[in-house]
C-alpha cells in the first residue's frame, strides 16, 4: 500500500502525463553527482521525482543533505526505508566474505539487490518507466540487441564495474546523466550548497573506512577467526597473524612482520587460517576462475578486455567457460593480485559483456 507522500507523488505524475512529461524516479544521495544527475534530467523537461533511499545510519546528515537538493531542485522527495533489505543482503555478504578470506565488492551486490532494485520498484509504484542515478557510465544495446553498461567519458569516474550485476529489466529502465560529464568541470560552476560537503567514503556504511573494526564490532569475539600462521610458499612458518579477517591479497603494509625484504600476501586459506606470503613476483598470477556469471551485453567468442579491480585497467583475455556459471580466465599478461570475492568485468568494445566473482 503506498504511504501518504507515494500517493500524493503519483497524483502529481498523473498530473504530469496530461502535461505530455515524461517522469522519471532519480535517487537523490545527498550528494553531488545524484544532484546533477536530476538537474539534468530537469533542464531536459522531465517530471523528475526524487527518491532518498534510507540504508544505514553511517552518515545521519545525507538525509538533509538530500532535502535540501530536493529543495533547491524545487521536486518532490520520497523517503524509502530499504535499511533491513541493505542490511541483510549487503551488509550481511559483506561480512561473511571477510569472515571466509574474501574480500567482497559491496556496491556490486548493493547495486543489484538494493539501490537500483528499490529505485525500480518505487517507480513501478508510481508508474513511472525510468529511474536514474549519479553513475558515471553508459546505457546501450550490445550488437546482439540486449541493454549493457558501457564505460563513461571521463575513465578516471567510470563506474561500469559497479553494475555488472544488473538485471536486463533494471538496465532498461536505467538512464546515467553523468555519462559524458567529468566531476571536475561540474565542480567549478557548482551551485548546490552541498558542493561544500566532503565526497563519500570507499564503503559507504563503514565509518571512517575502518573495516576491521566494523567487522569486529558487528561478530562475537568468540566467531572471529583466530589467530594464525603467515608461511611461504614452500609452507614454512614464517610469524603469526592477527586473524584472516584484517587481510586481503595483495597487501603489502600492515602485516605486523619484518622479514627484511618486501612481502605480500599471495593467498588466504580459511580451513587453516594461514596466509602466504610472497616476495618478488610472486603477487602475479597468468590464470584464475570466476563464478555466478551475470550476462550483460552478451557472451560472444572467448577474446575480451577485463578487470579484476575498480581502479586496475583492463588487460586483453582469453575465457574458457565451464558449467554452472563458471569459467577460466587466462590474461595476455600477468596480472597483479587477483583476488577472491571481487569481481571481474568483462569488456568488449567498451562496453560489459558479463561479469563475475573471482572464485
């Protein structure tokens, strides 16, 4: 049943579709990009609606901060509380990855299961065909005629890796604004009065970016991985961690260990609690599996461009897939620390392919 602001904001569309407007659901985070995005959408005559999507309490201001868009926009805001589905899903993946030796990517699974997922349904809700966020990236049709993401502009804000996990519906109905705009020139002539407000965190959930205390904070002292082993290669002993849970592949600092030459962490084996360490190349793999493969644009031939991390560039790659979602990966060259739990992103002529969770 809508609430009483739904209700009133559907009354205002109906109001809309005589007037010939097209409306359109935009999420409004508080933040520039999404205030852009909708002041776009604006200056192009749509009916825009602002939904503020209410998932955890790491930032108590956005809220304001999003009302305070809304108003300067002079548009209506809707407030959705999607904080248990965000905490349960989201949080609650994020947690048992780290818990497993896995580092997850928690705005791929809060993409598809939450932000635009719920973005959607409002709009269903208020019959509304599209939604819109701040994403820097693309929409577009693949050659075999399905909808993909395609990289942004401005390469250094592309966010395509953070929607490989989309649905084919929620692609549709998705429009990104921001796709040919770079955050720069928008920051000079900014006239929002959030422009002030400091841009948000890597894990927006996680105060301060600490994620080893947020983890232990949210798990019983006596379900947190214990302490271990850090050994080489050849499995000797070479010092003791603090629990696989303060680490990921490919670290270098932080370790709490002097060994008198650089090391990092090579692989994280949960059945043991031990981490291996590596020195010189040993960071760099030729080979890795993925698995629960989302097709995006569509799955043609076995040569793509991937990447394994949101800030790494793609490398040229050969696919080799197997049953189950599954497939082998054999990169052009050796690629540094690829890492359980984050996602890889498959590339052709710019635009997402497919993607999935290295295995």
């Amino acid at each position: 049943m809508l609430s009483l602001r739904l209700r009133s904001t559907a009354a205002r569309i109906a109001r809309a579709v005589l007037m010939d407007k097209e409306k359109i659901v935009v999420g409004i985070s508080g933040g520039l990009d999404s205030a852009h995005t909708a002041k776009l959408l604006l200056d192009e005559g749509y009916d825009v609606v602002g939904v503020y999507l209410s998932m955890h309490d790491a930032h108590p201001e956005a809220y304001e901060n999003a009302k305070a868009v809304a108003s300067e926009l002079g548009i209506e805001l809707v407030y959705r509380d999607a904080s248990a589905r965000f905490e349960e899903i989201v949080v609650g993946d994020f947690l048992n990855e780290y818990l497993n030796g896995r580092t997850p990517n928690p705005c791929v699974v809060c993409n598809r299961h939450v932000k635009v997922k719920e973005l959607c349904d409002v709009a269903r809700e208020l019959g509304a065909k599209k939604v819109a966020t701040g994403h820097y990236a693309k929409i577009e049709l693949s050659p075999s005629g399905r909808y993909t993401v395609a990289r942004a502009e401005d390469k250094r804000k592309d966010q395509s890796y953070m929607l490989w996990g989309l649905t084919q519906e929620m692609i549709s109905m998705l429009m990104l604004p921001m796709c040919d705009k770079t955050k720069a020139v928008l920051k000079e002539r900014d006239e929002f009065s959030v422009s002030k407000n400091k841009e948000s965190q890597e894990i927006c959930f996680v105060p301060n970016d600490d994620y080893i205390s947020f983890i232990e904070s949210r798990i019983p002292k006596d379900k947190l991985p214990k302490e271990g082993n850090y050994i080489n290669e050849n499995g000797d002993v070479l010092g003791r961690h603090k629990g696989i849970h303060r680490y990921t592949i490919g670290q270098r600092r932080r370790l709490g260990i002097a060994l008198g030459q650089r090391c990092f962490i090579t692989r994280i084996d949960p059945a043991t609690d031990t981490i291996t360490l590596g020195f010189g190349g040993d960071e760099f793999g030729d080979r890795f599996e993925i698995r629960d493969i989302n097709v995006v644009g569509g799955i043609d031939g076995d040569e793509y461009m991937v990447k394994t991390r949101y800030r790494a560039e793609p490398v040229g790659c050969r696919v080799e897939l197997l049953d189950g979602g599954r497939a082998i990966v054999i990169p052009n060259e050796r690629v540094r620390a690829v890492t359980s739990g984050q996602s890889a992103v498959f590339y052709k002529n710019e635009q997402v392919a497919f993607g999935g969770i290295i295995a």
